[in-house]
C-alpha cells in the first residue's frame, strides 16, 4: 500500500486540492458579502426605527 504515488494519482490529488481552495475562497466572499448585507439591513431598519 505504501508505493509512492502514480501519476495519475498525484493529478487528481492536486485537482481535488485546487478546487477545494477555490470552494473556500467562494465561501469566504460569499460570507463577506451576507455579513455585509445583513450589517446594511440592520442599520437601514435601525435608521427607520
């Protein structure tokens, strides 16, 4: 089990990395844009109040 990995392992093992790093980076400005969004909407109905 322990034999160094084959090519087509690594590649697929680099992919895999690749497109969980772009997911997070998604995910980080996604949650950026809905904190900023929710932040907006509080001091628009606290304006309101």
């Amino acid at each position: 089990m322990n034999h160094p990995p084959t090519q087509d392992e690594w590649d697929f093992c680099q992919r895999v990395l690749k497109i969980s790093s772009k997911n997070t980076k998604l995910w980080k400005q996604e949650s950026m844009l809905k904190l900023q969004h929710e932040k907006s909407t509080l001091f628009f109905d606290f304006d309101r109040a």
